[in-house]
C-alpha cells in the first residue's frame, strides 16, 4: 500500500486520478474482452451500453459516454468538485479503453467463463476506482445523487435495482433467459471483489482451551484479543 502521509493535497488527488484511469482500464479489460462479445452485462449503463451496441451499432463506450451526461449535469451542484473531476476522468477514459479494446479478438467465447473473469476484472477495477474516491458515474452517480434527494434511501437499494432492471432488459431484448443467469453471476462476482478489496478475506477459527482457570483465561482474551469467548464446565 503506498503512503500517502505528508504529501499534498495536489499530490493526493494526482494519484488518485492515477489510479481511476487504472481502475478504468481494468474495467474496460473486463468489458470488452469477456461480456460485451458475448452479450453479458455488469449491471446498470454498461448493460443499456450492450444493448445499444447490438441493436444500433452504436460503440458501447459512446453510449456511456451519452447515457452519462445527464448524470453529471445533474450532479454538478449536487457532489464536490475534486469527485466530479476524477468522475469524469473515469467516465471518459472508461469510455475510450472500452472502444479502443472492442477492436481485439475478444479472449473467449464461452459465457460462462466469461462472467467469471469479466466480473472479476471488473470488480478489481471497481474497487480501485472507488479505494481512489472516485467513479465511473452510472449506477454509482444515480445512487450518490439519490441519496442527495433523499437521505433515507440506501446507496446498495438503488444500485440492485438498477441491475435487476438492466438485467431483465438485456433478457428481453436478447430473449435469452441464460444472459441474465450469467449476467447475475457476473454482477455476484463484482460485489465480492469489492468486500474483498474493502473487508479483506476472514477466515473464521474455532480454538479450544482446556484450563482450570476458565474466567482468567476468558478475561484476558477479551481484554488482550478483543475476542469473544465461551465456558463450558465438564
């Protein structure tokens, strides 16, 4: 992890923006490469972009480009400036890897692996986007600007049914019900990359202590471990 202590605020937001067009790239790997040739979708304007694509033949990162403008004009007032800059740094340059990227060979054509790693390569790229306080507008900017409309409404709501709508869509326009199963894993596949990048990977351990001096020994794991324990008597 880099340390970021001492330096500027100048320096800071570089860095960041650094790492949202990394964030971005990865992301557009994922897109192009794995969902995009095979009809799949990642959930909210990445899966409106699809559908664009193949009945337009519009270039998917135009049309996320243009589905974003709205957003951003509405959240112009509504976010700080220094996140609607790297936003729309990430936005634009999301939008560029992906068309840049939909001109190569797409690496498989099998669905199911594709899901797999274009899930997981966007849920990398996600997390460091946001691990850079920053975003590609989509779901994110609608769920941030909902929230500045309405305070009661979780961030999390807004964006599942976004993709549960985006999902249906993309089954309706394709009418293939096996887009949106591989879709829905895919998406999975992006909320776990995210708990792993921002909660780490626990693994759960059960430990038995045999003592006569059961209350010592369990107040000094609660004290030293910050731990819970239990005491059976035998």
């Amino acid at each position: 992890m880099i340390n970021l202590k001492g330096k500027s605020k100048s320096q800071i937001i570089f860095f960041e923006i650094i790492l949202t067009i990394l964030g971005s790239f990865i992301m557009a790997i994922g897109v192009s490469q794995f969902l995009l040739p095979n009809q799949l979708s990642s959930g909210g304007v990445a899966g409106l972009a699809t559908i664009f694509y193949y009945l337009f033949n519009i270039p998917m990162g135009v049309a996320i480009a243009v589905i974003n403008i709205p957003l951003f004009i509405f959240s112009i007032f509504k976010v700080g400036k220094t996140f609607f800059i790297k936003s729309l740094i990430g936005t634009i340059t999301l939008s560029i890897f992906i068309d840049i990227l939909d001109k190569l060979e797409a690496l498989t054509n099998d669905r199911f692996l594709a899901c797999i790693y274009g899930g997981i390569l966007i849920g990398v790229g996600t997390a460091i986007i946001l691990k850079a306080n920053s975003s590609t507008g989509g779901s994110d900017m609608v769920s941030l600007l909902t929230k500045e409309y309405n305070s009661s409404i979780k961030t999390s709501n807004v964006i599942v049914i976004i993709d549960i709508v985006t999902i249906i869509l993309n089954m309706i326009f394709f009418k293939q019900i096996e887009i949106g199963l591989y879709s829905a894993i895919s998406i999975y596949l992006v909320g776990k990359m995210l708990d792993i990048f921002f909660e780490g990977i626990y693994f759960t351990k059960l430990v038995y202590i045999i003592s006569d001096k059961t209350e010592e020994v369990a107040k000094e794991i609660g004290e030293k471990i910050k731990k819970g324990s239990t005491r059976a008597i035998w």
